[in-house]
C-alpha cells in the first residue's frame, strides 16, 4: 500500500469507525453464532497474491463484523467496561504508525520519558501515596504501563517471591528453587483468577481465605491461616488485596489487612484495583483507597474505568530496585550509554514495549481529570438508578453493596431461573450481561460500561429485564403476586418470596444456552479449586514438587548430600536443604498489634 492509498483508506477507514460509533445501537449487542462460523466463510489458507483493500474492507463488514461482541455499545452491560474514546483510539494509531519498541530509554525515549510522566500524573490524580510517585522527595517507588492486571500481580508475585527467597537463603549458594515448597500466598475467594494463575506459574502455593457477606476478605482468618503457615514452617510472601472484585466490586479492608501483613518480614502486599481502583480519582472514593500506604505494589487497568483502550494496565511499586532486581536481565545488545535514561524493559515481563503512554497521555489531556470524574461520577449515578429499580421489585434482589458501576442482581427464585433470566437476556441480542457467584449465590452482573450511557438505558434495560423474567416466572408457573408495569417498578403487594406452585410440574422450557458447571470468566478463584482442596490450601507446584511431607525431607536430604560431596569436590553444584535456613526471618505474629499505626 502506497501513501496515497494509505491517506485513501484511513480516512476510510475513519469514516467506518465514526459511522459505527454513531449507529452501533442498529446492531445487535452481540452475536448468536456457533463457534467455528468463520472457518465457514474464510479460505483455509492465505491468499498467495495480494488482493484489493477494498475486498478486505468488504469482507471485515459481511464477514468479521457479524462475530463481533460490542463491548461500547449502550446495551452492553457484561463484564466491567473496555475503555475506550476517540483520543485514546487515535494516541494509539500514532503509537502504532510510529513502531517504535521502546524496550529501553536508548530505543525510544519519548517513550520512557513520556511513560514515566504519565504514570506521576495517574498516581497523582488517584492520591496514591508518594512512596508511588517517582518524582516525589524521597521516593524510591514508580510505576509502568503492562498489558493487563494479570501480568501486573504476575510481576508482583515474582518480585516478591525473588525478595523472600533472598531473605531465606541469605549468604548461602543454595539454589533458589529449593526455597519454592515452603513459599505461600494468600488471596481471597474472591480475588480475581489471575492470582491463582500466577501463582501457578510460579510454582508457589496458594491458601484461599473466605469472604464475609459483603465479599471482603476476612482478616481474621487471613491473621490465623498466616500464624498457622508460619507455625508449620511455611513462608508466607505473598498478599493480595482486591479493591473492586470482579465477582461483586467489593473492597477488601487494605489498612487492616496491610496490619496483620507489616508483622511479616517476608511479605510483600500487592493490592489489584484493575477496575475500581480508578475511581480513586474521586475523592469521594478514597474512603477505600485508605490502608494504600501498606502496599508493595498497587494495580489498575486504565483500560477498564478510564476510557483508555486495551492494552494499558498500570503497576506502581514502592520499591522500584526491587522490581528490576526481580526482573533485570542486561545482554550486550540492548545497553546503551546513557544509564540515567530509564529502561521499561526491566519492570516487566516482555522485552518489546508498545508506546503505550501516549493513548493514556491523549486521555488525560482531553478529558482532564475534571471530565474524568464526571465520566466515573455518571456510571455510578446510573448504577445507584438501577439498584434502586431492582430493589424496588420485590421479585428481585441486589446482592452486592453497589459502590461503583457494578451491581449483581437475581430473581428471588432458586438459581435455574436465573439461568434462564440471563440465558433470554442474552439470546436477544437486545442487552448483555455475564453471571457470577456472589457470596455463594448465583447472580447477573449489571455494569454499567458504555461512555456516554444515560438514564434512558438503564431504564429500558430493566424494562426488558422484567419483561424477560415474567415470561418465565409464567412459563415456569412460578408464584408472583404483581407485575410492575411502569419503567420505575411498581411495589410488589405480596411479600412472599416467588417459589414454585405446589403440585404444578416442573419447569418445561428448554435452556437455548449451554449451562456450565463451571463459573463464567467472572468467577474468581475457581470453585473446582475453591472445593477440592482440604483446608483451602490450593499448591500451584507441579507434581513433580508437591509431593508428601516425608518424600520432600528425604529429596531435600538427598540434594543437601548431594551438594556437600559437591562442595567437597570444589564443584560450585548449589542444591542444599533449606532447614538450615528455614524461616527464621518470620516474626511469630500471634500477638499482632491490630491497632499499630501505620507510616
Ligand atoms: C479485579 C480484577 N483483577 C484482574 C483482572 C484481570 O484483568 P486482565 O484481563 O487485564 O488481566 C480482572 C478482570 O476483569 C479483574 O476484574
């Protein structure tokens, strides 16, 4: 394509984009297609001569656009938002038609320089601690864009486990390995699966601690599963907080769980704000942002509440040495001579950077921190409607505390139901929404997503909603005393919960959607986890490490053998047992002092 046809096309291609926005309500929310539709319509292999853009351009409009999700359509109500905004859309055309890898100061300094100034100005805007802000006095903190929240608790973690394992070993050249089967970490039931997922990567184990009613989690039992961890040997180096769960956007206590984490060295608190901890931005909000000071690493997804487009996760740290320590490799071919340039490719997992910093950059200055507000400030207003209008139907119930755009709601029936409440919702294309378990029970998330959305959506949303749930409350011969009939909701007169009407037979309606046993992509910790493991104790070590406490003594006895001969021999061979280093750095926390300060 030459320049002219590019100039030709992209505004083509503008239009499209301009066209779509302003129409996307003509379209359905989402599709109802069975995987492998495309296979059906695209050739098997690549064409061997290049064919017109304008084909292609076709072909995106009949062919790709049909299995397409809107994600910012008004009635798209699924999951949490894919931010998104024209100066986020077009900072990252720049990012894409500039190309540049910015890996390291050297290969793009605009880039790092310009990543290290918006990540100050987000910190700043969200009222983190300075201790994050790598322009305050005296900090030793910063922050850096990732691709998503899972590589930033990914990151976290191996930060962490690289620092325990430090501690643990101490002078000695035992390998760091060895140190794995006593590291453990802790996150809530319902902290988001990516916790789990790092630590399976890790090799490292995972102890999951309940939820209260409100899908907090319980310090108690966090303060007791660490004493007894530390009791039987085990390294407790990991924490990981949730300010906005995915299941029901629920904010875990920081300032008491950053407490019952200070009494141990060796733990390293990371708190996952991919979704609400944008709305620190509020200052109304900041009552949850409280306890931050305690926290090794704090993320967010800007690509979630802060109309930035996938991909841009932020990851701040207190201790930004420790972060490239963790991470820092340094061939010949990536130094360069300026070594007071920052080098991105240290705080993460990938060597290749996107310029990412410059969609966030557009945000920020075209909207302000003013419009940014106003944007959050008009979900929760939306959200707050929406509460109001399920709470006022008595044959519903909201479940979750609705604090931000989130709000998790149910037919006061058993679960089947509501399957079949989210099953219609979602076959008519009209609206969509994904299921979760909140505090054990099933229920539809409602979030509000879309930028511009108005009060107009939230009430024909639920006007559907309702016109959904009484055809199956009839079809199902459920009890339902009143049928509400204005977009407000109207008092239902009986009090009675809906259950089934004695004697009639039981539900005939067919689910037109299959219906998992698992979870959907909003469950949190799984529930297969969740279940099988005694005492909650979940070990992401593969087989080949996790064996019984008896076989594990006699390996590490062998490979401790195994390292005197070595050593013996004036061979450098570094496997030795870790009893001799054990956790000897943990302090016995059983009389932690809840009420310490913290600094
Ligand atoms: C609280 C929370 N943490 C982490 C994630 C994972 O985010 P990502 O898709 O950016 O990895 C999500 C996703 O929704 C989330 O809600």
């Amino acid at each position: 394509m030459n320049v002219e046809e590019f100039r030709k096309y992209g505004k083509e291609v503008i239009d499209y984009i301009c066209q779509y926005g302003t129409n996307i309500e003509e379209r359905d929310v989402a599709p109802t297609l069975d995987p492998g539709y495309l296979k059906k319509l695209l050739p098997a292999d690549a064409p061997q001569s290049p064919e017109s853009f304008k084909d292609v351009l076709e072909d995106f409009e009949q062919k790709i656009m049909p299995g397409v999700v809107h994600w910012n359509h008004p009635k798209f109500f699924a999951y949490f938002p894919s931010g998104n905004s024209f100066p986020s859309v077009l900072g990252d055309m720049l990012s894409s038609a500039i190309g540049s890898i910015g890996f390291s100061w050297a290969s793009c300094p605009a880039a790092a320089e310009l990543e290290t100034i918006v990540m100050n100005w987000y910190a700043k805007a969200l009222g983190l601690p300075k201790a994050f802000v790598s322009d305050a006095p005296g900090s030793t903190g910063g922050g850096a864009l990732q691709g998503s929240a899972s590589e930033c608790v990914l990151v976290s973690l191996i930060t962490a486990r690289a620092r325990a394992i430090s501690e643990l070993k101490g002078q000695t050249s035992v390998h760091d390995s060895v140190f794995l089967p006593s590291l453990i970490a802790y996150a809530s039931r319902e902290a988001h699966s990516s916790v789990e997922k790092a630590t399976k990567m890790a090799l490292v184990k995972l102890r999951i601690i309940d939820a209260d009613e409100h899908g907090r989690m319980r310090v108690d039992l966090l303060r007791q599963a660490i004493q007894n961890d530390v009791n039987a040997g085990l390294t407790p180096f990991f924490v990981v907080a949730t300010v906005g769960t995915t299941g029901g956007c629920a904010f875990d206590d920081i300032t008491e769980i950053g407490k019952v984490c200070r009494q141990v060295s060796s733990i390293w608190l990371h708190v996952d704000g991919a979704y609400a901890g944008n709305s620190f931005i509020l200052p109304e909000m900041r009552v949850f942002s409280a306890g931050l000071e305690y926290a090794d690493s704090f993320n967010t997804n800007p690509n979630k509440l802060l109309l930035t487009n996938f991909d841009a996760s932020a990851l701040w740290v207190r201790d930004v040495m420790t972060l490239k320590s963790a991470l820092n490799v340094n061939p010949l071919y990536l130094r360069h001579e300026h070594l007071n340039g920052v080098d991105y490719r240290h705080y993460g997992i990938p060597l290749s950077r996107r310029f990412r910093a410059l969609k966030l950059w557009f945000v920020f200055r075209t909207y302000g921190i003013k419009g940014l507000q106003e944007y959050i400030r008009n979900h929760m207003a939306l959200a707050k409607k929406f509460e109001m209008l399920v709470r006022k139907d008595e044959r519903f119930e909201v479940r979750n505390d609705v604090h931000l755009g989130l709000v998790c709601f149910r037919m006061r029936t058993g679960d089947e139901p509501n399957h079949m409440l989210l099953a219609q919702i979602n076959h008519s294309g009209k609206m969509h929404m994904t299921p979760a378990k909140f505090n054990g029970r099933y229920v539809i998330r409602f979030c509000v997503t879309y930028e511009h959305a108005t009060e107009k959506d939230i009430l024909d949303a639920w006007s559907q909603i309702k016109c959904f749930a009484e055809e199956i409350l009839r079809d199902h011969q459920l009890e339902s005393s009143s049928v509400p009939t204005t977009p407000e909701g109207t008092e239902r007169t009986s009090s009675e919960p809906m259950a089934p009407v004695a004697g009639k037979p039981p539900i005939k309606k067919k689910l037109t959607r299959t219906k998992s046993l698992r979870f959907s992509f909003t469950r949190s910790i799984s529930r297969e986890q969740y279940q099988s493991q005694s005492e909650h104790l979940m070990d992401g070590c593969t087989p080949i490490l996790v064996v019984d406490p008896k076989t594990l003594q006699e390996n590490f006895q062998q490979a401790a053998d195994e390292n005197d001969r070595n050593t013996n021999n004036g061979s450098n061979g570094a496997i030795s047992s870790p009893n001799k280093n054990g956790c000897t750095k943990l302090k016995n926390i059983s009389d932690v002092d809840t009420d310490e300060g913290s600094n």
